[in-house]
C-alpha cells in the first residue's frame, strides 16, 4: 500500500510539473551529447541550489550521488522524494541518474565472500532502485564505488567478479521494469582490482545478457586501456550508456593534458547519443568554479554549443 500511494503522488507530481518540462524534455532529447555534472561537485550544498545554478550555465542534466541525500538515502521518505524531484524539474534539469551508488550508508559491500554482508549490500540497491527511479525517469546506476567493490577478507578477484556480476544479474530484471541502466564502471588499478576496462566490463554485461545491465567510458578511470581511444570506444559502442568526463588527475577537463579533442571524435563516430558528465576529484576550486570553466573548455572543444 505504501509503495502505490508512493507511486500515485510521484505520478501526480509528473502531471503538475506540466507541459513546459515535458516540452524542454523533448527538445534535449534530439541532442546528441548532452552536458550533465555530478552534484558532489558543489559538495555541501543541496540539489535545488545545484540546479539553479547549473541550469543558469548552460547544463541540461544532473548526476546525483546518493550519499549527498542523506546517511541513509534509500531511506528517504515520500515527500522528501517528491521534493528533489520538483526541485530539478522546476529549474528544468534533467535526472541524469545515480553514481558512487554504494557511498552510503556505511558497511556495503558488494563482493565480499560474507554472505551476510553482501546479500544486505544487494537488497539495499534493490531500495535503491525504488529512489531512482522516483526521482526520474530512465535514469543510470554508476556501479563504480572502489571500496565497495573490491576484493576483501581474503577473496581472490576471480571469485569478486563473479559475486560483482551474480549481484547485477539478480536485479537486472527489477532495475528494466523500472526504466533503469545498470552500468558497470571500469576503474583504474589504483582504485580497485575489480573490473579495470571496458573489456573486462563488456565481458561481465555479456555473461548477464540483460539490456538492464550495460558499461560506459570514464577518462579518469583508463589508465589500464591499453586501445587508443577512437577503437576503444568503435569496439564496444554497443554497450556503452555513459560517460564521465575528467582529468587522469582527477580534476576539471581542461585542467591538464587528456586529448578531449580525440574523445570527442570517438564518441561521433560511434554516434553516442547520451549524457557526457563532468565528474571531479579536486573540489578545491569550489563548485561554481569548476562548472563553469569545464563547460566553458567542453564547448570551445566542440562537445557543445553555446
């Protein structure tokens, strides 16, 4: 009964916000990349306040990491859910989706041979799913989170990754009936020693065999690629739903040497077709800072107009 009075003031939400919103969905829908930021950018503030800004700047969509929520953010209530999503709708941002899923609370962890703690892990992104998907529709799940994920209490990463991709399989069918991409994030050796390129990626979303359950590119997180990145991306174009964009440092594009220029022209060739997201390592600039200037080098690149 909760979960339908949840649902039922979520779709009476959808129909106040009104015909502007659906109007501004429709138009970004034709664009071919589109500018998105993560919200952890701005640290602490709160997502209306990010919106308001960001839309002011040029972005069209916002990735939100769950821990920015709350301690606990599956655990958010009704009104709280209808409140963020008015508070992106009303400034006309987009719900880009979720990344960093397993930030909090504290103690998941998703491959750890404690079946305990890794069977509580997955029923809390089934939650998860619930948030997601009340927040926005079609929205991603950036599997990334490194602590979370990697190997721990002595298990080797054979049987990491087999217990990484048992844990997507199993909800892979809740997350399609809600609209949602499970996206498994290669990232760097120094980050994790589970899944560290699109290869081994691909190959994980393949064993699942579920629409549901797909991969993206993230410039940080490459350094293990060993393809430039035109064929990277030509090789695996079927599966990649996402894209993250950042300096191997960690900071804003633009800010040191990444060839943003030969991205740009890999993504083209593969006709992507989606959110290209600024995500930042380095918050020392402040968030307003870092979003304008990545914004402002991304479209003197070409990935946008003005």
């Amino acid at each position: 009964m909760k979960t339908t009075r949840r649902r039922f003031s979520l779709c009476m939400l959808a129909s106040a916000i009104g015909r502007n919103f659906a109007l501004f969905q429709n138009e970004v829908a034709n664009v071919r990349l589109r500018p998105a930021i993560c919200n952890e950018t701005f640290q602490d503030w709160k997502l209306a306040d990010v919106c308001h800004v960001i839309k002011r700047l040029g972005y069209e969509g916002v990735e939100v990491m769950p821990a920015t929520l709350s301690d606990d953010p599956a655990t958010l209530s009704n009104a709280q859910r209808v409140d963020l999503r008015r508070a992106m709708a009303s400034e006309g941002i987009v719900y880009a989706g979720l990344h960093a899923v397993l930030s909090a609370p504290k103690g998941l962890h998703i491959t750890t041979p404690d079946e305990a703690v890794r069977r509580g892990s997955w029923d809390y992104i089934r939650r998860l799913l619930d948030l997601s998907a009340d927040l926005g529709e079609g929205g991603v799940m950036v599997f990334g989170s490194s602590k979370q994920r990697s190997t721990t209490n002595g298990s080797s990463v054979e049987d990491a990754v087999k217990r990484f991709a048992d844990g997507l399989a199993g909800v892979a069918e809740a997350a399609g009936e809600r609209n949602i991409t499970l996206v498994i994030e290669p990232l760097a050796p120094h980050l994790s020693n589970v899944v560290n390129t699109l290869a081994e990626a691909v190959a994980m979303a393949r064993e699942i065999n579920h629409p549901a359950v797909q991969t993206m590119f993230d410039t940080h997180n490459s350094s293990a690629e060993t393809l430039r990145t035109g064929e990277l991306l030509r090789k695996y174009r079927a599966h990649i739903r996402h894209i993250h964009l950042n300096e191997m440092d960690g900071r804003r594009p633009g800010a040191s040497n990444y060839d943003f220029k030969a991205l740009l022209q890999a993504l083209k060739d593969i006709d992507y077709q989606g959110w290209v997201s600024v995500e930042v390592f380095d918050f020392a600039p402040g968030g307003e800072r870092i979003a304008v200037d990545s914004l402002q080098f991304l479209r003197a690149q070409g990935f946008f107009s003005r």
